[in-house]
C-alpha cells in the first residue's frame, strides 16, 4: 500500500469529521455533533487502531465525559452512546487487531470494559481501584498483537497491568513506585516489548511483553521534554517517543534503550501533541498536533526510511479542523465516503 492508497479521517475536538488524503488535500467533511467552544466537553485523543486502519464499521469516539459515542461507519451519524464515567478526564479506545472489539478505558472512574463491535454488547467490565477504593486511574489502554491480552497503565496505582482480552482477569502486573505515574502505553507488532511513558518522572521503560521482565529505562536529556505517545517502528528496531510540550519526536533505538536521533517539528500556530501512529503502508509514523478550534491542527509525517538520521519531518497535512485523532481508511472507503456521504470541503472549517 502506498502513500496515495488510503485517506486519513479526522475526528475534530468539538464534532466534525474531515476526511484527508495524505498529500494534504482535504476531501470532505460531515459535522456529527456539536460541542460548544465554551465547555471543556470534547473528543478525546486517545483512539488506537490496528496500523491498517479503519473498516467501514461502527466508530466508537471517546468524550473527556466518560461518554462514548457510536458512529455507523456508512452514514456517519450518531447511533448510540455508552456510558463509562461522569467526570472529566481521560478516556481511551482501542480496537482490537482483527477489528472485532472495542477495549474501552475510563481513568476518573477507573472503570475498563471490552464490548463487541458489531452488536454493542459488553463483553466484560470491571473498576480497577487502589488500595484507599480510589480510581486506579487506568488512562491509556492498548491490544497485544495476537488479540488475547490488553495492557493498561494504572496510573494512581503505580502499575502496569496486562489482562486478559476475554475476561479481564489480571495476568501480569508491574510495579512502580507510585510518583512515577506509568501515563501512556504500545507493544511493538512482534508481540515481544512494551513501553510505557511514565509522566512522573519523564522517562520511558521498557519490558517483555506479556510477562513484564523490565528491559531497559530510558532517560532524555531535554529537560523540557515531556514523553506523551510513542510508537514502534514496523521491524521493532526504534521506538519513537514524542513530547506533549515541545516539538521533538526522540528516536530510540530498542538495541541500547538509548537516544540515537532527535526529529525536529517545525513551530506552528497548531501546538499541542495529540497522537502518533503508523501509516498502513508502514513507510511514516503520523504525529497529530490538535491545536484549538481557532488556529486548526496538522499531520507531520516523519519518513521511517531513514529515522535514524532525519532531522525534520517528510510532509504535513494542514487541517482548517482542531483534530483529535486521525484514523487511515481504505481508498475505497474514502471515496464512498465522498461520493456518498461528505460535503465539500469549506474554507476556514473550524471546529
């Protein structure tokens, strides 16, 4: 698959979905929902998809609520609503690897469930609490590659813990010391390493994946550097950690747990880390800055040709939205999207 072989569609903080190509052509966009300016209601930035990308399904989108929406992937309207928490904070989605379930994981209320994607139904669900009865805070929640296990960083509790995809019963936990607070989470597609960012302490940690053997801590010498989302790459050699307050991407290298290259981002009016992922074609990790509703976002795509060695991203996608997460789909579902779906674009879309 190639770079001109699928569409990104953008979900945008505040209810608009804007379908993109990667060469920054914008296709078309449909408004889903409204969310006033005013209110800190919006969607959340946290939605992970197996690196193919999307089917033409039901979308399920997070709100900082503890709310989750149901999209129909054909009509892109609003069919239905889960409720997961009442408070605002974190929330994320993962879609398991064959596109089947959904793991959902609330952090102000500490609750996780799986449900099934074609019919809505809850699989299983469970609170995770600390010892006061306290949320767990479990706020990133990621998929083994084989589809059996889910691993959640519990962030009030100073643990890692992977659980069963089926039942939700613990299977390995790994211990912090609680001011380090494990935040985000990815297992590289070979199924063998785990990394976790750890907003305490501003480092990255390494394990074996699913049993939690510690493997290796990596430290960053920016002292301003605040690692958010990473990722791997396809053959698992870097992990590519980027910073929720400035515009670096650090390149580690999973041989030395060391940093071996830092990937410049240019300064833009669209600040402000959302998410980083692989394209389908496993040529670019894509790295979404959300940006506000009035300035818009953009896409930097960072070549993984050479990652060791770039310094600035290979292209970028302006968006006239403030995204929240950007999801690849199929040429084909992008252009029944635009033939059958979406308006024409519209200059100075905000939203």
């Amino acid at each position: 698959m190639g770079l001109n072989d699928y569409y990104m569609l953008v979900f945008t903080q505040k209810g608009i979905a804007e379908l993109t190509s990667p060469n920054g052509n914008v296709v078309g966009y449909i408004r889903l929902f409204n969310i006033s300016d005013s209110v800190p209601v919006q969607t959340f930035y946290w939605e992970s998809y197996p690196v193919q990308g999307a089917p033409q399904r039901n979308f399920l989108i997070p709100l900082n609520n503890g709310t989750v929406l149901v999209v129909n992937g054909s009509s892109m309207t609003v069919t239905g609503r889960l409720g997961v928490g009442s408070a605002t904070g974190f929330i994320g989605v993962a879609i398991s690897p064959d596109e089947s379930y959904a793991a959902i994981a609330d952090g102000p209320s500490g609750y996780v469930e799986v449900v099934q994607l074609s019919t809505l139904k809850t699989v299983w669900g469970a609170f995770f609490k600390g010892t006061t009865g306290a949320t767990a805070f479990p706020c990133d929640i990621r998929w083994g590659p084989d589809g059996n296990t889910i691993v959640i960083p519990m962030k009030n509790n100073g643990t890692v813990d992977v659980v069963s995809g089926t039942t939700g019963s613990v299977i390995a936990s790994a211990s912090l010391p609680i001011s380090s607070q494990p935040f985000m989470l990815s297992v590289n597609s070979q199924g063998s390493v785990l990394a976790v960012e750890l907003s305490g302490n501003k480092t990255d940690v390494f394990y074996s994946y699913p049993t939690l053997k510690s493997l290796g801590r990596t430290s960053f010498s920016i002292s301003s550097f605040s690692p958010t989302r990473g990722v791997f790459t396809p053959d698992g050699s870097y992990y590519l950690e980027a910073s929720g307050s400035t515009n670096v991407i650090e390149v580690i290298s999973t041989g030395t747990f060391t940093v071996v290259n830092t990937i410049d981002l240019p300064t833009s009016g669209s600040p402000g880390l959302a998410d980083m992922e692989i394209t389908p074609d496993g040529a670019n990790a894509y790295v979404v800055m959300h940006g506000t509703p009035s300035t818009g976002g953009i896409i930097y795509l960072i070549s993984l040709a050479n990652v060791s060695t770039a310094t600035g991203p290979s292209g970028s996608v302006p968006l006239t939205t403030a995204p929240a997460f950007a999801i690849p789909i199929s040429e084909q579902y992008g252009t029944y999207l635009a033939d059958n779906v979406l308006s024409p674009p519209v200059t100075g879309l905000h939203c």
